[in-house]
C-alpha cells in the first residue's frame, strides 16, 4: 500500500475517514464535513452506539447526490490521553476497516486537536505508520486467491494542514516499517526457503545499505572452538553459519574489529538463528511443528534492526550476530548426554537436545564478547516455551545483569508498544544447572523455572559485560490481527531496539 500526504481539502468523492472524539465531539474535518451532508454524520452517530471512544468505528454510507461514497468514523477517545500509540492504532483501525471493501483509495482527515499535544502533521505521520504497519501480508505462495479476497486498497492519504512536515516525519517512520517488514519475511517463509546459507544471503543483501556482512561457515567455526553451536547443527544436511553483521555509523572500525578511539565500544546485538527446531533426538511432538520455521526469529530481529540503523544513518556503532543452524534428528545428530565445549572453554552435557537455542547462542555471544568488546550486548530468542506459560503472548521476558541497561530496554518497550517483563536471575537457579560430568547442562533438574535457567545458562557466556536477554518465544508470532500487527510473524523487537538506541546510544 502506498501513503500519501497533501495539503487540507476534504475530497469530493471517493472515501473519506475523519476523526470523532469521546463524548462524541466531532474533530473540525467531521463537523465540516457533517455541514455538507446536511447533518448525516451526526443522525448517523445518534443513531448508534458510536461514541468517539478508542477502538471504535462507524461506517456510513454517503447520501445520494454527496459524490462520496462512504463515510468511516473512528473514535480517538479522550484528546489529553491521545498519544503516538493510540495514533497508531487508529491509523491500523482505518487500514483493516478500509483494506476489503473493494475501494482502492482513500484520504483521511487529520486536525489538531485541542487538549492533545501533538501537531497535526505528526498525527498523520503516526497514523500513516500504524496503517502500514497493519497492511503486511504474507501472500507470496498463494496463486488461487481471488480478486475478492486481495485487499483492495493501494493508496492512502493523509491530509493534513502541514503535509510536506508529515512527509518528512514519515521518512523515517518508512524506513522502520521496511525493516519491520524484512523481519516479518524471514520468519514467515518455510523452513525449506529459508535455511542456514538462505538467511546469510539475506543478510549480504544489506550490505546495499552499507552494513558490513561477514558469512562464517562451519570450518572457519571449528577453527574457533565452537563446538556448542555446531553440536546443534550436526543432524542436518544444512551447513551452519554465523552472519556478522556491522554499522559503523560514529566511526569506523579498526583492524581488531573494534571502534576507532573517538566513537568508543560499539553496542551489540545477538539472535538464535534456529531455521527450523525439529528438537533433534529429543524430537518434539508433530502437532504444530510447522510452526518451527520461525524459531530463528530471534535473528530475524536482529537483521531488521541492522537494517534500520543503516537505513536512516543512525550515528551508532550496532554488531549484530545471528547464530544460523537447522535441529534435526539423523545419524550424525547430537544425542542426549553428550559432551561439548563451547568456544570460551566450558563444557556441557546436553540433556536434552531441544533445548538447542541456547547453545547456539552460547558461542554466538563469546565470540562477540571477545571480538568486538562491546558496551553491552543485547540477546534476543524464542528460547523457551517457560516465557509463554509465565507471560502469555503479551510480553517478552527480559533478563539482565544490569539494571540501566534493563530499564532502558522497558522504557522504550512501553513507548512502541512492545512491552517486557522483568524476570529474576539468582545463584539457586544457576545451581540448577550444575552438571555431574561437564561445567553445566543445558536443561535444569525440573519443569519449574525454565526460561530463568535458560537465562542463567546464557550468563555465563558474557561475563562482566552489561547484558540483557529477551525471550521472544510468546510474541514472535502472532496468532490473530492485533492492532498495528497482523497475524502472523509480528516483528516484536525491531522498533524496541530502534528506539532504544535513539534514545540513549547515538552521538548527537
């Protein structure tokens, strides 16, 4: 779909959709425009349950003779609690009423609002995002679908009393939406379309919005002793890789891979790849292990969110490492009670080989702690299936050993509307991993606590670095469509981390 901005001018005909307050208040568009229908839009509204509240819409059929063709409301609530979200959500509102009804454009009134801080080009700008945002799909493998079915709409404008300001808030907001996008892509795509070598090749492709993109295979990792990573992948007839990926936007790197003597350590980020988790020998159950194809989205986020930064020039230094390998059960898999060594020297007994994203991310984060010796790093993984039970689909869990750090990665949370919860960490858990034959094992003694061993096992591969970890595993995939994100691969952490690094790391 593509988004427009122009000057104010209610259209002649065609669709129109204009704001409506609590109480419903009419916004100066709809008061307008309710003039020129003779009083329609408010016998409309008085004949209905429509009041202006958030979440709500109505749509009207224009009278004969207006040239419109319908007319759709949508509530924006209170005017002092009208924030960027609530923005956003509306302008997702607008996309989902409007996507189906066989129109292929539409302009959406926006005003300023008094008792809202917020101007009205940046309204637009906000609402113009949450429309795209929404307006993902998924259909690149459907040939049979009608023309009925496709949404019809490919063109929405805003139109607002600053549009070449709205215009330019909504370039970056663009760029997001994109990388969001690339995200969403690599975690829907089937396992058999995107594999270990398939995501690296992804990866090079940004490299065309400089990022510099490194591909290691499994010889250049054995060199280096990761024996925990290449454990996971040794089942499958898919080659691992780790995809080094870096943005050196406050200054470039030296010859050690670490940032020049201005621009200081570089902030690192650091996804499990797992393209499709079968669960190796301890194989999981067949219901629903489709749903495996996305067990890499932890690395999908970490791709899109390299792509932000370089697609608006953040002045950062971001390292993004993603651990690419397939779980698979065959005769060279990795079998329970085995021994491995990971890169920084520990060992662990494998107890369970579904329980593979963390060895991955073992060597993914101690390679990265030893090259690049960042500020902090930042993992994210569909680690465990602990952080569902625990927090449903509405938070990611968030682990830290640094409480700065894990404050800002909550704050900025709350902002975009991806939300994190706070979890525990603590010696007694970490006691729960101690194994009778090697350093560690990668499962605790018992069902209780699993995401907070999960975390406690990750720990030890970053030492006295500040670092969090997001367990992504109940909100990478959304089940139905929810406000600026449809059903689906949602993205979750990409605008998290964006925000994130523009709130607190980049050079003025």
């Amino acid at each position: 779909m593509k988004v427009a901005f122009s000057a104010i001018e209610l259209p002649e005909n065609g669709v129109v959709v204009v704001a409506v307050l609590a109480d419903r208040q009419l916004s100066p568009s709809a008061q307008r425009l309710d003039e020129r229908l003779g009083g329609g839009l408010r016998r409309a509204i008085d004949a209905s349950r429509f009041k202006g509240k958030k979440d709500q819409t109505l749509t009207i059929l224009a009278p004969g003779g207006s040239g419109l063709a319908r007319v759709d409301l949508i509530g924006l609530g209170d005017p002092a609690e009208l924030d960027v979200l609530r923005l956003q959500a509306a302008g997702a509102r607008i996309y989902a009423a409007l996507a189906g009804t066989g129109h292929r454009e539409a302009f959406v009134a926006v005003d300023a609002i008094p008792g809202c801080s917020i101007e009205a080009a940046e309204m637009a700008a906000q609402m113009a995002f949450g429309s795209v945002l929404r307006s993902y799909r998924f259909d690149k493998y459907l040939t049979k679908e009608s023309e009925d079915e496709k949404p019809s709409l490919a063109d929405l404008t805003f139109v607002c009393d600053d549009d070449a300001r709205a215009t330019s808030l909504f370039a970056s907001k663009s760029v997001l939406a994109d990388a969001v996008f690339l995200t969403r892509n690599l975690a829907s795509e089937p396992a058999n379309v995107i594999f270990p070598e398939s995501f690296a090749a992804e990866a090079k492709k940004l490299s065309d919005v400089g990022v510099d993109v490194e591909v290691l295979g499994e010889a250049q990792m054995r060199d280096l002793g990761m024996g925990a990573l290449l454990g996971v992948g040794q089942g499958s007839a898919r080659e691992s890789q780790l995809v080094v990926m870096q943005w050196w936007g406050a200054g470039r790197a030296t010859d050690d891979g670490a940032g020049d003597a201005g621009a200081g350590a570089p902030i690192a980020f650091v996804g499990k790849g797992v393209t499709f988790d079968s669960g190796g020998i301890s194989i999981k159950p067949a219901a629903n292990m489709e749903d495996m194809k996305w067990d890499m989205a932890g690395g999908a986020v970490v791709a899109g969110l390299m792509k932000a930064l370089a697609g608006r020039k953040a002045k950062v230094n971001a390292i993004g490492i993603v651990g690419l390998v397939e779980n698979m059960p065959s005769g060279t898999a990795q079998r329970p009670g085995d021994v491995v060594k990971s890169m920084s020297g520990q060992t662990i007994e494998v107890i369970n080989t579904d329980a593979e994203g963390r060895l991955v991310l073992a060597d993914a984060l101690w390679y990265c702690k030893e090259r690049f010796k960042p500020a902090f790093i930042i993992d994210l993984a569909t680690l465990t299936g602990a952080i569902i039970i625990a927090l449903g689909d509405l938070h990611a869990g968030l682990f830290s050993n640094n409480d700065e750090l894990a404050a800002r990665i909550g704050a900025a949370g709350a902002a975009v509307g991806e939300p994190v919860w706070r979890m525990p960490l603590g010696d007694e858990y970490d006691k729960m991993i101690k194994s009778d034959i090697a350093d560690m094992k990668n499962v605790g003694g018992s069902r209780g606590g699993g995401s907070i061993t999960a975390a406690q096992f990750l720990k030890r591969y970053v030492g006295e670095v500040p670092w969090a970890h997001l367990d992504i595993a109940g909100v990478a995939w959304a089940k139905k469509d929810s406000g600026v994100t449809p059903k689906g691969g949602s993205g979750f952490g990409v605008r998290l981390l964006d925000r994130l690094v523009a709130d607190h790391y980049e050079q003025s």
